[in-house]
C-alpha cells in the first residue's frame, strides 16, 4: 500500500483520472433551458448546443472523462409517455453529442484524450431506495442503454442509494455490453450521523464495495454526497480493493456542494442552495485528502463546476 494514503497533502499522482462536475447546475449558468421535473434533460430535448457547450467547458478544463448529458432520462423526470416515446433517442443524442466533444479533443491533439461515460442514473428516485421497483428496472435500462452504447467508453452506473439498485443496472450492463462498468454509490451524509459510512440503504460501504466488486465493476466510487462523510468511504472501499482478487479496480469520489437533503415526497421541489465554502481551492483540499486516502479517480458532483476541475488538473499536472 502507498504510504502517501494517510497524507491529505500530498502531490497527485499523474495516474490519478479526471472526471467532469455536474451538469445540471451547468446548463442553467450557461442560459439552457432549465426546469423542474426535467432538470438537465431539458437542454437535451430542447437546445443540445447547450449540452455541447457544457460539455468542452469540462473538456477545457482537463476532465479526462466528460459523462453523458443522461441523468434526467428516466420516467420520473420526463414523464412515462414520453420516456416511452423518446428514451433511446434522447439516450443517442446524449451519447453523440459527448462523443463530438471527445473526437474533437483527439483530432485537436492525440496526446489529449478525452474519454466518455454513459451515465445511468436512479431509476426511479434519487436518495430513496424503498422506491426501486426490480421488476421495471430492466424496462427502464434498455433504451438508456442501447442509445448510449455506441457513443461511449465506460459506464457510470451513478447516485445509486442500495446495492441491489446498483447490481441491478449492472448485471444489466454487463449481459448487453462488453465496456468497462463504473458504479458510484450515494452515502447518508446528515449532519447527525454516526458510525461507519453507509449507504442511503443503510448497507455498510465495506460490504457494497465487496458485492460489487465480486459482480464485476471494473471500479467503485461514491458521488452526491458532502465531502465531509466521503474520506470514511474511501478508507473503507480501499481496504475491501486491496485485499479482494481485484486490486486493480478504481476508486473514486465526486462529491456535491449542497447541504445535506434527507429524502422527501417532492424531491424535485426545488434547487438546493450551493455552499458558500466549497470553491475550488477548498474543493481541491477534499480531493487531496481523497488521494491520500487511495482514491485514484476524482471529480465533482451537483454545484461542482468547470473552475473546480481545473484546479483539479492544473494541481495534477503541476511540476514537481
């Protein structure tokens, strides 16, 4: 093990990986069409050259790997006909409009290497994992999944609040794709928890990270949850990491930067309100913490924009 883990301060790694921040925040600074239920999946529908703008702002700012514009593409956000009508054409734009920004940086340059994540998101409801229904979840990832897969490097299965959410989607993926499966958990993160990191299913970090690694994700991470509670995970999944048959899987972190929400019977009413202690210079001291911990994949989640990954990258490729 690196001895550098315990070292909230220490330099990058130039293998550490890159993602982008959030999307939906994004698209409303940059003027896009923007509203609840549909949040980011507004711009898609209505005005893609927005989502195409989102995306080279976190291409430009060094994010090795830039995640499709398909968080909102599930029947909760758009609605059951028109999720039915529109899903995998909705799932194709996404994916195309990621890759365009993608081979744009490698015709620019083939040094720079820009790759993509089909994100699969909550199926039925983020933070509330009483509300998965098994049953119609596969129903739900098929258009997501046929749409995105040709356009894509990875999957991101992310925001997932229970592992049987999570090993659903990713079973799924796994029988219809042969790409790389990322899956990323939300953790209860209120600000009067106790005890070891757990998911929002009440499940212990250090037995997810265990389930999912034997069913075959490729890498495990944690996002839309406060920096404060993410430090515990990464400890716990990076003990799970070494000591299982697959010590070459990824760990990451992506963080939001809102306080902590508990679940409610409208979780669309409105936009969390953004911390005011979360720029990028204290962002980046949470993702060196992250580092030094063992993580080896970092990036930015709801309220973490391109000025945050920038000070990600420039402080990676800083000059020793």
């Amino acid at each position: 093990m690196n001895d550098n883990r315990n070292d909230p301060g220490h330099h990058f790694p130039k293998t550490v990986t890159i993602l982008d921040g959030g999307m939906g925040r994004l698209l409303q600074r940059l003027g896009a069409p923007f509203r609840l239920p549909e949040w980011s999946a507004l711009a898609l529908i209505e005005a893609p050259e927005y989502v195409t703008r989102a995306h080279q702002a976190y291409a430009d700012s060094g994010a090795d790997i830039i995640t499709t514009n398909t968080f909102g593409l599930v029947p909760h956000m758009l609605g059951e006909a028109r999720f039915n009508d529109q899903a995998r054409t909705l799932a194709d734009r996404a994916g195309r409009l990621a890759r365009a920004v993608a081979a744009e940086y490698a015709a620019r340059s083939p040094a720079v290497m820009v790759r993509v994540a089909g994100s699969l998101p909550p199926l039925f409801e983020s933070y509330q994992p009483d509300k998965f229904i098994a049953a119609r979840a596969p129903a739900i990832l098929e258009p997501l999944v046929k749409g995105l897969a040709p356009h894509i490097d990875y999957w991101l299965v992310e925001t997932q609040s229970s592992t049987i959410e999570a090993l659903t989607a990713l079973n799924f993926v796994k029988a219809n794709s042969p790409l790389p499966v990322y899956v990323s958990y939300t953790l209860k993160d209120e600000d009067d928890r106790t005890g070891p990191a757990e998911l929002r299913s009440g499940e212990s970090v250090a037995e997810a990270a265990a389930v999912t690694l034997a069913a075959g994700a490729d890498a495990i991470l944690f996002n839309c949850s406060q920096p404060e509670v993410m430090s515990e995970a990464v400890i716990a999944a990076r003990r799970v990491i070494d000591a299982s048959a697959r010590p070459d899987a990824g760990l990451g972190v992506y963080a939001n930067a809102f306080m902590p929400e508990p679940p409610t019977d409208e979780p669309y009413a409105g936009i969390s309100e953004i911390r005011p202690d979360l720029d990028p210079e204290n962002y980046l001291q949470w993702v060196r913490r992250w580092i030094g911990h063992g993580a080896t994949i970092v990036g930015g989640c709801c309220g973490i924009g391109p000025e945050h990954i920038a000070a990600i990258s420039q402080a990676r490729n800083a000059k020793r």
